[in-house]
C-alpha cells in the first residue's frame, strides 16, 4: 500500500481518494531566526514523523508515543501523566 499526502484548498474534492484525513489548522509566528535559534538552544523537542503518526487512530496518544519511539530520557517523559499531582 502506498502512502500518500494530499493537500487541497476543497475538502469536498477529497472525495473517496483518502482512507483517513487530518484536517489542522491555526496560526504560530516567529520572527527572523526566532525558532532556528529555539531549536539550536534544545527548546523544542524533535523527532522525525512515520506515516502513522498523521494517520494515527488514537490521536490523544501520539506525543507519548513518539517521546517513546524517540527514546532515552524521552522516554521516561512519554510514561508521565499529564497531571503531575496524579503520579
């Protein structure tokens, strides 16, 4: 099977053509060299995305997921809850 991703101004037009849809939007700005300098300072977490990521049937445990797949000291985070006062 292949992978594909489809962008388009008419969801309609989407049709039958996709088996799951993420469908996001919003707005974040930065100014010049703002986010470069904090991804260079370890201020963002990053990790490169798998297909089943976007697609993912269980949306609300993706960052777990990914922080685990990312491993070490991530990984420890991924098993926190998001209230700490619950641990």
């Amino acid at each position: 099977m292949s992978q594909r991703i489809l962008v388009v101004d008419d969801e309609p037009a989407i049709g039958d053509a996709v088996a799951y849809a993420l469908r996001a939007s919003g707005f974040a700005g930065w100014g010049e060299g703002q986010l470069d300098a904090e991804v260079d300072d370890g201020d963002w977490i990053a990790h490169s995305a798998l297909p089943e990521d976007v697609f993912t049937d269980v949306p609300a445990e993706l960052w777990s997921k990914v922080l685990t797949r990312k491993g070490g000291s991530y990984a420890l985070i991924a098993r926190m809850p998001l209230d700490p006062g619950m641990n």
